[in-house]
C-alpha cells in the first residue's frame, strides 16, 4: 500500500532541486506523490495551507507537512497570484 504525498513547489531554482532529489527519488512502491506547482496552480494554494504548509518545497505526507528549504512563504505566493 502506497501512502498519498503531495509536494508542493513554486518552480523557483531550489523547489526544482528539491523535487529532482527528493520527489523523484522516493520509492513508487511506497509513495504515491503528486507533484503540484502552486505558480501554475495557484488556486491550490489554499490547500496546501490547509494541509499545514507554510513555503515550498514542501512535502505533505499521511497529512503531515515537511518544509524542506526555505524557497518561497505562501503569503507571497498569494501576493503573486
């Protein structure tokens, strides 16, 4: 059974780093992960804050968020969207 993980990005240099050695590496076997960027959705941007994220990259895995760097704070995403 595979758990459901979201990461979320906003395409910046350091989330595209994060999802080419983070998202791509993890076992499909284990994790579903959807890759979803919030510059190119930003209507999700709302869920993701739901689910406890507070700047991408981020995961969100089994419901609980993990900041991985420092890229980008939602409320500035908002601020562009």
């Amino acid at each position: 059974m595979t758990q459901r993980t979201k990461f979320y990005h906003a395409g910046c240099a350091v989330c595209v780093d994060a999802e080419r050695r983070f998202a791509d590496a993890l076992d499909p076997d284990r994790y579903d992960v959807e890759v979803v960027h919030l510059g190119e959705a930003p209507d999700r941007i709302a869920e993701a804050e739901a689910a406890g994220v507070k700047s991408v990259p981020a995961f969100v895995v089994d419901g609980h968020p993990y900041h991985i760097n420092f890229g980008a704070s939602l409320d500035d995403l908002k601020g562009g969207a």
